[in-house]
C-alpha cells in the first residue's frame, strides 16, 4: 500500500460474500480465506481492520460461517483481520439453522 497516511491512521475495510477476481462468491470457510488473501493481496496490506459479510449463505451453517471469521481475527488462520461484522443479520437468523 502506497500511502502519505501512516498505516496506523487509516481504517481497511472489505467484505466477503460475492464473486470477486474469478473467485467463487459464498461463504464456506475455504471461500472465505481465499477471499481475504486475495483482498490483502489487491490492497498490498498485511491485515484488515474491518471484514464485513455482505449478506448471509442459505447453503452455509452459519456456525462455519462465524467460525471462519473468529478465525481470521484470533489469527488461527494466516489472515488477519482485527474485527468483523455484518449489517444484514436478521432478529429470526439462529445458531444451528441455515439462513434461508
């Protein structure tokens, strides 16, 4: 990242979910971190600050969905995000259902 801003000033946020760069979109753990590699790679940053869902999978638990992101943040996977989020979660989504 080319930048005048040291990298400690500035917020990253990228979302995951679509099909970007000839990835597939969904959120099956493996998409997920293939996703955030390649997110990093296209901002040349080492992590993000911010990874947001852009909407849920019906076809993926949400459990393996959040698991994917607790990942990235405690940093069991290589990439790194420090928080993530989502803004389409709704009050009737619940553990242990796919969202449909």
């Amino acid at each position: 990242m080319r930048a005048s801003v040291p990298r400690r000033e500035v917020v990253i946020a990228t979302k995951v979910g679509l099909p970007v760069d000839n990835l597939p979109g969904g959120l099956r753990p493996e998409r997920m971190a293939a996703a955030i590699d390649a997110s990093l790679r296209r901002l040349g940053a080492e992590h993000v600050d911010l990874w947001q869902l852009h909407g849920w999978d019906p076809d993926v638990p949400i459990e393996e969905t959040m698991g994917a992101m607790a990942d990235a943040v405690c940093g069991r996977l290589p990439n790194q995000t420090q928080r993530f989020g989502s803004a389409t979660t709704q009050a009737s989504t619940k553990s242990g259902h796919t969202h449909r």
